[in-house]
C-alpha cells in the first residue's frame, strides 16, 4: 500500500513538473460557486496577478471560463512571471454585481493558495470594461489598477441595477477603438473633475469594437502595471500597432473568391475567414455593400461594415478585423451555428449583385 502511494506521489509530482517543463506554467481550473475559472501559475511568479474580465455572452453559451494561456499577449506575460486567471461567472448574458462577485472569489482562492500578490490588474473586455470601471470606483481596497478595452459603459444590470460615479480610486486605463471612444473620453472627462485617479485613455485607430491586436493588448497591461508601481503612464501615447500587411490566400472561381474558416469563436461563433480586404475588393465589394457567405449546401447575405453594431440584432455583419481578416459574425447571435460550418470548411463569398 505504502509503495502504491509512493508512485501515485511520484507520477503526481512528475505531471506537474511536466507542465512547468513544457509551457513553464501550470494550468489549474475548477468551480467556485458555479463559476469555472483557470489560474496559469509561472514556474517563477513575479507576484503581479491579472484577472479577465469577459465580456458579454450569449445566456444559451456554454459556460466555460475560455482562457487561452496560448494567446500572445497572456503568454509573454506568464513568460515574464505574471500569473493569469479568468472566470466563466456564475451564468452568462448581462451580468455585472454578480461578475464582481466571481471575480472576488477568484481572488480570495488565489490568496488562500499561493499568497497575496503585490498587484491585482482586472482586465476587462466590453462589458468586462464596465465591470473594471465600477471596481474601479467600489472595489478599490482589494485591486490596484484596470485596463478596461472597448469598455460597455452604456451596459446595465437588471437583476442589480447600479449607476458609475465617475469617481475611480485606483488607475483606469482605457483602450478603445477609434469610433467607438467618444463615450469613454466623456467618462474621462467627468472622472477628472472629481476623482482621486485620473483615467488615462489610448486610442487604436482601427474602427470597430475590441478590435485590439494582441501587441496593443500586451502594451497597455504592461504600461498600467508600470502606473501601479511607479506613479508614471503615458497619458498620450501612440498606442496603434499595425500587423503586417496580410497576404490573400483566396482562390477566384465561380464567381467569386474560394477562402477557408481559420477559427471560431467558443462564446459567439464568430468566424475568421482568411479572406482578406484586397480579396474583396476584387470582387467590388465595398463598406455597405451586402454579400454572399456559402458553406456545404448553405448560404447567408452578410453585410460589410466595421463592427458587429453595424446590423440589429441577429443580423449578419461581415468586417476585417484586427489581423487584417475577414470576420463573419451576427450581432449577439452565433453565426457558426446558424451557417453549420467549423474550423477548416472551405467558403465561398460573392458578391450581390442587387439588393430586391
């Protein structure tokens, strides 16, 4: 019995070093009060802890915490010895007192294993954002600063409905894209006749809706710890970075430009295509022009814009997003499961030639 549990130790021992080894982190997940989370713990934790803060979901999604430790910007910072923890919360759709709640829990299960960090960051998402902002300005005693992208502050809770202060305790960095930031600089603007920290907000001059590459990403976290420990940011920074000029993989055929499905999204089914902007033009399609998606026997008509609030809801949005992609989305819907398509099936878009 003794030597039975003395390999069992061993092999337990050994799969953990094995994950240190491999990835130099170590993935724990599991359930608190309903809520899945995962904590990617460094080999060498430099005690700064970011919490994410996801954005909105649709209430019928699974409800899974969704962190990718392979995400470029998550990876160099657990590199670097940042720990890394997201949470599913309690259930999906609008949720943002009971968010705060789950996000509490997180943190205190982080205490009670591995021991106060030196920085807590929250990084927040669209509504995750407005779940950064409201901490910001009620939470304060337990978190040291917020990175708050795309934020939702126009989103409410019905189930506990609150109201902003404009009145933030600890850093609020803010990161939005170009046609969306007016409501944020007029949060800014309100937040520094009266608050005792003074937001900061960084433009991306990219249309769209946390249309935010993961160099940008990686750069305000980066920069908003630096104002946790040092006092000092950036108040005016270029914080654009463009990606290399992404190169057309699109087959012209039939009409129309053959391309495949690179990923989909687990939350809404968002679906990356590698068509690209030059592809399209190809094909005369313009911001505003309408166009055909074909995957197996089915077919939608999509129409080109800039965000997913281009179309009410439940209508089909086509966009480049960041990466310089074509993106296929229906706004608060799931488009891969409306289009039957995954990963790797081959599309076909057309253009439309009226629109009766």
């Amino acid at each position: 019995m003794k030597f039975r549990m003395l390999i069992a130790l061993l092999l337990a021992v050994s799969c953990f070093s094995n994950a240190f080894g491999q990835t130099g982190h170590l993935l724990l997940e599991g359930v608190i009060e309903g809520a899945a989370y995962a904590v990617a713990k460094p080999k060498e934790w430099n005690g700064v802890l970011v919490l994410v803060a996801h954005g909105f979901r649709p209430p019928d999604a699974p409800l899974v915490h969704g962190f990718n430790p392979d995400y470029q910007a998550y990876r160099y910072l657990l590199q670097d010895g940042w720990m890394v923890a997201a949470t599913s919360y309690r259930r999906n759709g609008v949720i943002i007192s009971d968010a705060i709640r789950d996000l509490d829990n997180l943190r205190a299960h982080i205490f009670s294993e591995f021991g106060g960090p030196k920085r807590i960051l929250v990084d927040g998402s669209s509504m995750g954002g407005t779940i950064g902002t409201l901490m910001a300005e009620t939470r304060f005693e337990a978190y040291h600063g917020v990175l708050a992208k795309g934020a939702a502050l126009g989103m409410n809770d019905s189930a506990e409905p609150f109201r902003l202060m404009f009145t933030p305790k600890i850093p609020i960095l803010f990161l939005s894209n170009q046609d969306e930031i007016d409501q944020i600089r007029q949060y800014a603007r309100e937040a520094e006749e009266k608050a005792p920290s003074r937001p900061v907000v960084w433009e991306i001059e990219r249309d769209g809706h946390v249309n935010i590459n993961a160099r940008e990403h990686e750069a305000a976290l980066r920069a908003l710890d630096r104002w946790v420990a040092t006092g000092e940011v950036d108040r005016r920074a270029e914080a654009t970075m463009p990606n290399p000029p992404a190169v057309s993989r699109a087959e012209f055929k039939d009409g129309g430009a053959y391309g495949s499905i690179t990923e989909v999204s687990s939350d809404f089914g968002n679906i990356n295509t590698n068509i690209i902007m030059k592809d399209l033009e190809i094909l005369g399609i313009d911001r505003r022009d309408s166009f055909n998606i074909m995957c197996g026997n089915k077919t939608v008509k999509v129409v080109f814009g800039t965000t997913y609030s281009d179309v009410p809801r439940g209508e089909w949005i086509g966009f480049i997003s960041w990466e310089g992609i074509l993106r296929i989305a229906r706004n608060f819907e799931n488009a891969a499961q409306a289009l039957g398509c995954k990963t790797g099936d081959r599309v076909l878009i057309t253009a439309v030639t009226s629109d009766i």
